[in-house]
C-alpha cells in the first residue's frame, strides 16, 4: 500500500460491516469465534495417505447442499468461499447497493487444487471438460463470489503467499478510497487439501 493510501486511511478509516467464515469450527464466523474463545484447537492428524500430519478440516455439516449447477460444479474452495461470502453479504446489508459499485477482492494462497487435480486427472484419460478450464483458474474464487451476490464491478483474486488475505485487503480499501467501488467484498479463503 502505498503512503497516499495510507494516509487516506488514517483521514477516512473503512469499516467492516460484514464478517463470514467457514472452518473446522463450523460454517459460520459465531462457531470460530467460539472456538477462538474456548481456546478449541481445529488441528487435528489427518492422513489422506499412509502419511499422518495436522491439519484443519471443515465438517460436512458445516456447509449445506450446494445449490445451482454452475456452483454444484465449482471447486470446494469456491464453494465455502461462497458460503463465507453469503455470510458476510447478509451482515452487512449490502442489499440495494448498486451493482456496479459492487467488487469482490478475494485471497487465497492455492486456488482450486481440487479441480487443478481433477483437470489433471481427465488429461491423462483424454477427455477435459470445457468447464474445467474456467473453475480450475484462481479467478473461479472472486468470479462465483460476485455471481452470488450479483456485483458487477471489478471480481479479482489476489494469490500472494500468506499475505493473500492482506493483500486482497488493501486492493479493497485502496479502490473504496479512490471512488471507484462503494462497496468492496474482500475474502480470505483457503483449502489446501480437496475433500477426498
């Protein structure tokens, strides 16, 4: 972030008016919270291979049916994404805002590995889906996100390490400032194992 954006947000602070998440909590940002609370630990062994490491993994209960096809057939990282988004959209009341002013700045540090592997997979028996190549791409993150709550300005994907989230932050707070979104959506999501 540059210093005049910096200095931006010390004359006008942004505020945050909507939160969703989806973790090994549950699927809602009051279950974490809960967990942070207890002082839960979510990390437990899992072994997807004879190799054993911990990890976090999200319930099956913590995310309902996915509904539409377009979605139904996006990677699960979209998918909690979306679910997260849905969340934070209802918190902050973002109903009535124009489409337009509406942008989706999402961070992730893997993208969909679910449907990289998947994709893989089908080249080595010959046959790519014409869907693999849009819900394979880290842009599938912002993209499904601002479908779902029907933005129609800028839908970007910030992938940068462990600093994605950060980063996806301060694209949002710089295009709010600059007048060119009113309302940024700004997400963190993160699955680096696919469901198995």
């Amino acid at each position: 972030m540059n210093e005049r954006v910096a200095q931006w947000l010390q004359e006008c602070p942004l505020v945050i008016t909507g939160t969703g998440a989806v973790s090994a909590a549950g699927g809602s940002v009051e279950t974490l919270w809960e967990a942070v609370v207890r002082g839960k630990s979510l990390a437990k062994k899992l072994g997807f291979t004879e190799a054993k490491f911990a990890g976090c993994q999200v319930p099956a209960s913590a995310v309902e049916p996915v509904k539409g096809s377009l979605l139904r057939k996006s990677d699960r990282l979209v998918q909690l994404a979306v679910k997260a988004g849905l969340e934070a959209w209802t918190q902050a009341g973002g109903a009535g805002t124009s489409p337009e002013r509406i942008a989706v700045f999402a961070g992730t540090s893997r993208g969909p590995v679910g449907k990289m592997l998947e994709s893989a997979g089908r080249l080595r028996i010959d046959r790519v889906l014409p869907s693999s190549a849009a819900s394979s791409t880290i842009a599938s993150l912002s993209g499904m996100v601002a479908l779902s709550v029907g933005a129609c300005g800028p839908a970007l994907t910030v992938s940068s390490a462990c600093a994605s989230a950060a980063s996806a932050i301060a694209l949002a707070a710089e295009q709010i400032l600059l007048g060119k979104v009113g309302f940024g959506r700004r997400g963190f999501a993160r699955a680096d194992l696919p469901a198995i």
